[in-house]
C-alpha cells in the first residue's frame, strides 16, 4: 500500500514552484507567486485562441455558442482573447458543445512505442480563482478514452457537474471532499479513501475541510 501512496504523492514533484506554493501559502515568496501567476496566465492565453479556432471551424458565431452553452457573448469573446479566467464548469459546458475534450485545446505529450509520455516539463495546471480549484491535466493523447487528472481543491473550492453519462474513480490525497449527489444527500471522503461513480448522480464536489484537498481522478469517456 505505501509504495501505491509514494507513487501517487510524486506527482507533487511534476510542478515544483505550483507545490510550494499551495503548501506554504502564508510563506510565499513575491517572485514565486510572480511565476504561479505567470504560468497561469499563458495558459489562459493558449486555451482562448484555441477555443476560438474550435468556434470559427464550425462556422458558428459567439452569438451560436452563446444561446446553446448559456455563457454571454461578451465574457465569450474575453476568454477567446486569454483575457479572462473561466471556471471548470463553463469549460466543461463549452467542451461538450464542440464535442472535445480538454485535451484538444493544450499542446500534445511526446510519444513512444505507442506510450503517450507527458514530461515533467510538460505538465500544467489550469486554474479557476472562482471555484478555487486547479487541474493538472496528466494524460494529453488524440481521442482518448479516459481522462486522468490531478484536482487541488482551496478551502471552499468547489466545482458544480454537468449532468453526463459516464464513470469517474479518484482517490483522495490529502484533505477533505464532499461528493454532493441529485438525491440531496452527501458523501465525505478523506485521505485514502476512494469513489467510483456514475457520472449523471453527481451534482457537485466540493473541498468542506479547512486544508487544501487534493485528488487523483479518471473519467471515462473523457468530459473535460
């Protein structure tokens, strides 16, 4: 069992400066959190262009994307332009309409011998202020057919799901979550514990400790 947690915990070790800085949020350095924003920002910038691209392929207006997704055409065209953050949830709707995955929009692993590879130096989290939540994506590969991540969830942070077909398994790292399912009732989970769920049950997930909660994740078929 601890040589499965070692392994799990060594993710932490793909996004030194990211790391340090959840971990000591009340000891950062001014320039440390310079580069957190940094990297942030020029993710920003890569997925607007791209979602744009995805948009103009279809031949479809803001206005289009806008009635079918329920997002206002003017916050459409700043995330198009990188500027301005989206949350997880919007992604996850903008996604669904164009039919992708989270995947199409970040730049491709390596690959070899069939074995899609993503490097140290390749692995980025995505972040939402709003719902105080990161995502390192940590498989990026053409049409796959699952999706694993690694979430950080703030105090409070939380994301809503939007209602889908499919399965998702994590396991918890460290801290607290809370699986908020459409029945009305609720699920904790701590450090070492794990879910495995239908996707259309679950309405929303939410970090209810004081600390940080961390997660590894896998969808399937991918809906982010």
């Amino acid at each position: 069992m601890s040589s499965i947690l070692d392994a799990l915990l060594a993710v932490r070790k793909h996004s030194p400066i990211y790391w340090t800085n959840i971990q000591h949020s009340e000891q950062i350095d001014p320039e440390e959190r310079t580069l957190s924003e940094r990297e942030a920002d020029t993710l920003t910038k890569i997925i607007g262009p791209r979602l744009r691209a995805m948009r103009q392929e279809r031949g479809l207006s803001l206005l289009n994307v806008a009635e079918a997704t329920d997002i206002s055409t003017s916050f459409l065209s700043l995330v198009e332009k990188g500027r301005s953050d989206i949350t997880f949830t919007k992604l996850i709707r903008l996604l669904g309409f164009y039919d992708v995955s989270v995947s199409d929009l970040l730049p491709q692993g390596t690959h070899a011998d069939h074995v899609a590879v993503m490097r140290q130096s390749e692995q980025r989290f995505l972040h939402s202020s709003e719902e105080r939540l990161d995502v390192c994506v940590l498989a990026r590969t053409p049409d796959p057919t699952m999706h694993p991540q690694l979430a950080v969830y703030q105090p409070g942070g939380h994301m809503k799901y939007a209602a889908h077909k499919g399965e998702e398994w994590f396991y918890v790292l460290a801290g607290q979550i809370a699986l908020h399912m459409l029945d009305g009732s609720n699920i904790t989970f701590g450090p070492g514990d794990s879910g495995y769920y239908s996707c259309d049950r679950v309405a929303a997930i939410s970090n209810t400790g004081p600390t940080e909660a961390r997660l590894i994740a896998v969808s399937s078929p991918p809906h982010f």
